[in-house]
C-alpha cells in the first residue's frame, strides 16, 4: 500500500509539472528570456525555499541544517549549476520541438543518466546482478518507450506540411530540437546527482527531528539555487543583447499583474515534481528497488504526461493514424515502466 500511495503522489507532482508550460502560453509581451527568468525566481527561488522550511524542526533553523556538511550543500549548488544548463536547453527544446516531442527526448535522456550514474557512483550497486539487474532493465524500458515516442515524433514531422508544423509550434525545428533535447537531458540529470551529493543534509535534518515527508527539500533548495544562478546569467545576457530590458518597464501594470501570475503559477506547478518526489520517496523507504528507481519513474511520468498535454494543445493535431497508434504504444510502455521494479 505505501508503494502505491508514494506512486500516487509522485505522479501528482508530475502532472503539476508536465502542466507547468501551459501557463506560459499566457503570458503576453515578454521574450523568452525575460519570462524564463521571472518563472524561474518562483521555480527555483521562492517555492524552494518555502519548502525546504517545511524539514525545519521546531528549535532550529534552515540556515544550521545546511551548514551541517558545507561541503555537501556545495556539490549541490555545484551539481544545480550543471543542471541549469539543462533547464535552461530543456526550455529551449519546448521551443523547437514543443511540449510533447521536447519533453519526451529530453525526460528520456535525463531519465536513464540521472537514475543510473547515482546508482553506480553513489550507491555503488552492481548493475549485472540482483537489484542493480532490475534498475538497470526498468531504465531500459523506459529508454524503449521514449525512443518509441521519438519515432512518433518523426513520423509526425513527415506527416505534417511545413505550415502545420508552424501552427503547432511556432519555431518548430526537428534537427536543432533533438540536439538540444539530448543536451537538456544529460545535463538535467545533474539534478538526480545532486540530491545523491547532498543527502547528508537530509540525514542532518531527520537527526534532529525532519518529518521524513520533507527531509530531502533543503537539499531540492541547495540545487535550484544553483540552477537558478546559470539561469539567470543566460538570461540576464540574453535581456542585454536583445535590448529586453525594456520588458520588465516598459509594460502596462495589467500586463505586470498578468504576467507574473502566471509566471508564478508555472513555477509553482514546476517544483511541484520535486516537492511531490521528496514526499514519495518517504513512501518507499522500504522498498529499495523503487527507491532507487523513484527519479526514473519520475521522469516516465513526466514523459507520459506532457504527451498527454501535448495531445490537448494539438500538436499532434493531422498525423496519420500510425503515428498515434505509435505515440500511444510509446505511452503504455512508459506506464508499464513505472510498476516494472514493483514485480520482483
């Protein structure tokens, strides 16, 4: 049973972030950089922080769990940097391919590295035999039914007049997508490695009292910072060469008032993955071989539904039946994934 309910709610959080690119959608007379940035101040800044405060046991304070093991608060800004990369590529790669296909192959890549290279360098586990033996097939499986989306994806480029490609996706470009999608998912895995970095942070926090639910989100805190500094650097030199700055300014109040509700919303449902992998995991303390799998099952959601988003938006919209009886084959593997490691 507490399999199934912290399955539950990391799929919750999923949704909320496979949800997180519609509000965008809303936000009117900004560039890119300007909004990615604003967005990512409540993704990686403000809903962080509120909660990491949440494993603050009453008597002590954020600042003296973190300074615990400096060392390793420091490979996680260190790691949430690298990771920055891939956020940042991983919006980029929205843009050229959209929600579904750029979601697909970037979570996929993200996906096998961030659950495999923890696994081996962290947990030391040996992935020929035993439960390493079932980590690594599960990250297979995911892999397959990525790469079976990826294949929909093709067929739906060939499928589509160059028109239809721009009505779904306004920059839409395959070659460029795909390259940046993979980049995206390597360096976001750097994410995964950074909670493994800064689990000593979560130890020091359940040792003086961190209901477990919440032990890992100081750490979750220690890595969005990190990514947020890369971030905003990217953007901030992006405002500069654009001449953008003008966004934040030169706008209507109605406009400021929009834009950053929905701003913060898309940050909101954007760390929701994470606050809701945090309270999940807590669910599987005991079962190890989910545990260890958590992050790629996370990602498989992901995947599973900014497809499904993906398909509301229309982006598939004039494909030919093939491509959808692929896309959904995709889909059911990806699900059969999630409950893979369960069976054994």
């Amino acid at each position: 049973m507490n399999t199934l309910i912290g399955l539950l709610v990391i799929a919750v959080g999923s949704f909320g972030q496979s949800s997180s690119y519609v509000p965008i959608n809303k936000i009117k007379n900004w560039s890119w950089e300007s909004f990615w940035l604003v967005q990512g101040v409540f993704a990686w800044l403000i809903f962080p922080f509120l909660g990491a405060l949440l494993a603050v046991p009453q008597g002590s304070t954020l600042g003296a769990l973190l300074s615990v093991d400096p060392a390793a608060s420091w490979k996680a800004i260190g790691f949430g940097a690298l990771w920055g990369v891939g956020g940042l590529t991983f919006g980029l790669s929205m843009r050229y391919l959209g929600v579904a296909l750029g979601q697909s192959i970037a979570l996929g890549t993200c996906s096998a590295f961030g659950t495999l290279i923890p696994a081996l360098f962290f947990d030391k586990q040996d992935l020929l035999h035993g439960d390493g033996l079932i980590l690594l097939l599960g990250v297979c499986i995911t892999l397959v039914g990525i790469a079976v989306i990826g294949y929909a994806g093709g067929l739906r480029a060939q499928n589509m007049t160059e028109e239809q490609k721009k009505a779904a996706i306004k920059d839409f470009a395959l070659t460029k997508g795909l390259l940046v999608a993979l980049l995206a998912g390597v360096m976001s895995a750097c994410f995964a490695l950074g909670l493994s970095a800064g689990q000593p942070i979560a130890d020091a926090a359940k040792s003086v009292g961190a209901n477990d639910l919440f032990a890992t989100l100081p750490t979750t805190l220690m890595v969005t910072l990190g990514g947020f500094f890369t971030n905003a650097v990217y953007c901030l030199s992006q405002n500069a060469k654009n001449k953008s700055f003008k966004d934040y300014t030169s706008n209507s109040r109605k406009i400021w008032v929009n834009n950053l509700l929905f701003c913060s919303l898309a940050g909101l449902l954007w760390y929701s993955q994470f606050f809701g992998l945090s309270v999940g995991k807590s669910f599987l303390a005991e079962n190890a071989i989910m545990l260890a799998f958590s992050w790629s099952i996370l990602m498989a959601l992901n995947v599973t539904f900014s497809n499904v988003w993906g398909i509301l938006l229309k982006e598939w919209k004039g494909v030919s039946t093939k491509t959808i009886v692929v896309l959904i084959l995709g889909l059911l593997i990806l699900v059969f994934s999630v409950f893979f490691p369960n069976l054994f």
